[in-house]
C-alpha cells in the first residue's frame, strides 16, 4: 500500500485540476542571483530538469533550439526518471489509464537527443513513487536500459545514500531519496532510497565538492511548498546540503536561500508525467542552472543561478517544449503573471 495521508489523497484530484497558489509566500529568493562577482575563471555548469516521463507523449518531443543549447552547455544534468523503462507494461490497464507509469528505451533516447542532453552527462533519479509501477522486474528492466544508454543513477539503495558522480572538474555527492511510494514498503524501500534524515548519511564528505540533495517530496500541484517541507529543507542544509533541488509537485515552485544553501522545491515536470491533457501551470518547468566554480580558493561554491522557464505544448501525439519569452497572446500574459507571483522578483 502507499503512504500518502488521507487529506493528500482527498486533496489529489482537485489540486490536479486546479493548481493552488496558496500557502506561505514568505522568505523566497529571487529566480536569479549572480553570487560570486568577479565570476570565477573557471566554472562547472549543472542543469537540474524536473519529471521525465512518457506519459503524455507516444512520440519524442520536439525542443526549442534555446532549451537545447542551454542544456547541451551543462557539464552535467540532473533530472527525475519518473517513468520505469520497460519494452512491455506489465501493469497493463493501470498503464492505459495513466495511474502506472511507463516508457520505451528508444522513447527516453530519442527525447534526450532533440533536447541536446548528453548521455554521458546525464544523472538519473530512480526514488521516486512510480518507480516499482511495472514491478521489481521493471524496475530490473529500467537499470538495465539505462546501462546500456550509459546513464548514471541515484537514489538506489545498492548505491549508498550519498553518491558521488563527477561534473568536469568537479565532483557531486548527490543524496537522492523519496518521501513517497505507491507499493508496499518492503519491495520498495529495499530497492529505493526513503532515507531523508540527513544525520543518517555518511560524515566523511572526503573528496566531495559540493552536497546536493534531490528530494522527492511535498504534496503535488500546490505552488507554495508545505511548511514541513521547508523544515526538511533547513535539516539539510544544516547538515551540508549546499544545493536541494526538488521534484514530485509537477507545477513550479520557488527557491529559497538557507544561509549558503539553495533550494529549489520544485521544477516541474520536463516531460509529462501525468496526463496528455492537463491545466496550463502543470504545463509550465523550468530548468534550474547552477555554476559552481572550480578555482581553488573558491572551489564547490555556487557562483551564480537562474531558473529558465519554458512552456510544454500540445503538437499530436508529442509536447513541444518552448520558452516561455517565446510565447505570445493571452497564453504568455497568464503565465508570466502565474511566474510572478511564485517568483515576486520577476515584477521588478
């Protein structure tokens, strides 16, 4: 069984329907800060994406050449493998309905061809709650096709709750984990990260850069995080989490500074994760840049950051991703304002 609280369950639905603003506005950062000035002289580049999934798409997205030249500039990205990899849903009409989700091998290597994302520079999330959605042999299965895609993992328990993967010069420690699961607990938390006390991970940080978190977490749909998702966010940072970059809420999110750490609740989804048609802000990512600098006096801090904002469109059977700036009409009016109000900064 899941272990989402009633009041979520209820709550679901009409969250889903219509995306809520409400909640403590409080305390946010703006959607850009330069942080070290001058810039160092050399720099690491990472790119956090939100969910991928197939969901919505029976064919590989179309991408904005914008969107694909600024992720094909990241040393590494980061991204929510929201999906199993499986040839054949073994879920079948939990699949057809779109409660279980699922993707092609060849479905996940076409997408990350037209957004310009590297295989080789790609980081993976396997925790979160849809992960075990084809079974403990799809979930077999989605290791091994992203084996062969030569994609790198986190939030597997096999591979430790802090793991380290290298982004140029530099190196990550990514602790990836979910607070949230649709099966029972004891096939998916011995396979998927569930450990978000972050005094249960390794002290010795030995040969670690910089500390991300990547949490699956919150409740979806709701714009503003809940106030003891902010409190996980403080316990991390406390604990050397100098970047959290968060998932599961599939709407956008703000980000907060903690001391010298960042958060960023949510991005949204990359690719649709829910269903093919869905209210405009469930529509709307964002892609999180982070420079870190490499110099030796200032190497592992965070040197500057921007969200970039694009907008997934309808185009048949595929989404179209697009930036937001390239919009027009009535559809850019009431996402640049919906932006504003998570991101106050933007009326400035």
């Amino acid at each position: 069984m899941s272990n989402y609280p009633l009041s979520y369950k209820l709550s679901w639905l009409p969250r889903l329907l219509r995306p809520s603003l409400a909640g403590d506005r409080d305390g946010f950062a703006a959607p850009a800060a330069t942080l070290i000035d001058p810039q160092p002289t050399r720099k690491v580049r990472l790119a956090f994406v939100g969910d991928i999934s197939a969901v919505a798409n029976r064919d590989a997205p179309e991408c904005d050449p914008a969107i694909a030249a600024l992720l094909s500039s990241a040393d590494l990205v980061v991204g929510n493998c929201e999906s199993p990899i499986v040839e054949r849903p073994r879920a079948a009409i939990g699949t057809w309905l779109g409660t279980h989700h699922a993707m092609r091998e060849r479905f996940l290597a076409d997408a990350l061809a037209t957004a310009g994302i590297a295989r080789d520079r790609l980081v993976l999330s396997l925790a979160n709650n849809h992960v075990l959605d084809q079974g403990i042999a799809g979930f077999e299965e989605t290791l091994a096709a992203l084996n062969r895609l030569g994609i790198r993992t986190i939030g597997t328990v096999a591979g430790g709750p802090v793991q380290r993967h290298a982004a140029g010069s530099l190196t990550i420690g990514f602790a990836a984990f979910t607070l949230w699961r649709n099966t029972d607990a004891a096939p998916f938390e011995e396979r998927i990260s569930m450990r978000s006390d972050p005094a249960e991970w390794p002290r010795n940080a030995s040969g670690i850069d910089l500390l991300c978190a990547v949490p699956h977490w919150d409740w979806e749909f709701r714009h503003f995080p809940r106030p003891a998702t902010r409190a996980l966010a403080r316990r991390l940072a406390d604990r050397g989490a100098q970047l959290i970059a968060g998932h599961h809420a599939h709407v956008l999110q703000p980000i907060e500074r903690i001391g010298d750490s960042f958060v960023a609740y949510g991005l949204g989804d990359f690719l649709g994760t829910a269903f093919a048609r869905l209210p405009w802000p469930a529509r709307v990512g964002s892609i999180f840049v982070v420079d870190v600098s490499a110099d030796p006096a200032t190497r592992g801090a965070i040197a500057a950051y921007k969200m970039h904002f694009f907008m997934r469109l309808r185009a048949g059977s595929h989404e179209r991703l697009v930036p937001v700036e390239a919009l027009d009409g009535a559809p850019k009016s009431r996402v640049t304002d919906r932006l504003a109000t998570i991101f106050p900064a933007l009326r400035n």
